[in-house]
C-alpha cells in the first residue's frame, strides 16, 4: 500500500509503499531503495510483497521526488544529466528520514535493506547498525558505489552480480571482494552467469537462465536476512 508520512527531520512528505507480514509484525524490516524506475514500478512492489511473505515490514521510499526515470524513456533521455538532479544531497536526507520512521514508528528492531542499481549506493552509505542505520546490507548489480563507501561500512554485506555489467565489471567486482575480505566482516558474492545489468529486479522471464537467476538472486536476499536480521548473529 502506499502511504504519505511527515518526517519532522525532512522538509516534505515522502511517498512510500508499505508491504506487511501476514502476522502484521514489525520487528524485522526491510527497506528496498530501488533502481531508477522508482517505487512504483510493479516488479519493485511485487519484490516487496515477497519479502513481507517471509516475514518482513518492508518499506520502499520514492527516492526521486517524484521524478524518477520512466520505464520507457524516449531516446533522447540523458540519464547522466538525470543523475545530476539527484545527489547525494538529495537522497541521503529520504533514506534517513524513512530509516527513523521504521525505528520509532513502527518500532524495527532490525533492518536489512535492499538496494538495486542506484539504491545499492545508499545501502551502502547507511550500512551502519552502530548508528541505528542499516543492520544488514543486499545489493544487487550495485551502480555508482564508491571504493571508499564500500570500505566504511560496518555492518553484514551480500552482493548479487551480473556476468555483464558496465556499471559494476569485473575489475570492480574484483576490488569490492578485496575491500571486503579485508574488513573482517560477514559478506557474500555471488556471481550469475548469463545475465546482464538489472537482472535481479528487470529480468526477461521468458528466458528460462534470466528468470532462474533473479529467483535465486531473492533467495540469497532471503537468506541473508534470515541469518543477519533475524538470526543471532
């Protein structure tokens, strides 16, 4: 469902889609901070409806202020000059915002987050369960996250890659498994074969090989928060 809350930290109301377990239970969150497609791009909803089968109050913000990238964009949308109007500056203060809102709203004990493409930077910059930010981190086909972003965090971290991905290539991925071998943390990379940039949340599903990667891609997710948001680790 979608709701509409005022956050006393935040200068505007942020439209999010709340998705809960059947037990109405609060205690485990997920918060999915997407892709550019935004919040209200069915396959997102749907990826929330299913982690709330399994046991999860999950919130997905709008992190675009109502300006997120249209599914199908003409040919002459420039997604860089896009990116532009949507810093750091401007998103950092929503994933907080909707962060606060689960701890002292709906009373989360824990949360994992979920971020596909752009949303995984964010998982990243708030992986910081000392802080009462994230618990526990998932990301999948990670776009824009910064080496050093990725050596600050202090919190559990599972990756889901793409074979074919400009945005996250091998070289990266190579690095990002340096970075996170040496942090002494729990984390987990999985590499899928035969799929490219967006698979876990765009995948053809007419394609026996995509449409088993991106079950498996959720399944890993599923896991990894059973263990780290609702285990005792």
């Amino acid at each position: 469902m979608y709701t509409k809350y005022y956050e006393f930290s935040s200068p505007s109301l942020v439209e999010t889609y709340f998705s809960y377990p059947e037990d109405r239970s609060t205690t485990h969150g997920v918060l999915i901070l997407t892709d550019v497609i935004g919040h209200r791009f069915i396959n997102s909803q749907l990826i929330a409806d299913q982690f709330a089968a399994n046991g999860y109050i999950v919130a997905m913000p709008d992190l675009f202020h109502g300006d997120s990238v249209k599914l199908n964009r003409p040919e002459t949308f420039n997604l860089m000059s896009w990116l532009e109007g949507h810093p750091i500056e401007r998103v950092d203060p929503v994933v907080d915002s909707v962060l606060k809102y689960m701890r002292t709203r709906l009373g989360c004990e824990k949360i994992g987050a979920v971020g596909y493409c752009f949303g995984a930077k964010y998982v990243v910059r708030f992986l910081r369960p000392e802080e009462g930010k994230v618990d526990v981190g998932y990301i999948a086909h990670p776009g824009f996250v910064e080496l050093d972003e990725l050596s600050a965090i202090t919190g559990p971290l599972s990756i889901a890659a793409a074979e074919t991905d400009d945005v996250f290539p091998t070289s990266k991925r190579h690095q990002s498994e340096g970075i996170l071998r040496d942090s002494g943390l729990p984390y987990q990379i999985n590499l899928y074969g035969r799929v490219e940039h967006g698979f876990a949340i765009r995948a053809d599903l007419t394609d026996k090989a995509k449409k088993f990667a991106k079950e498996q891609a959720f399944l890993q997710a599923v896991q990894w928060f059973d263990e780290f948001v609702k285990g005792q680790n």
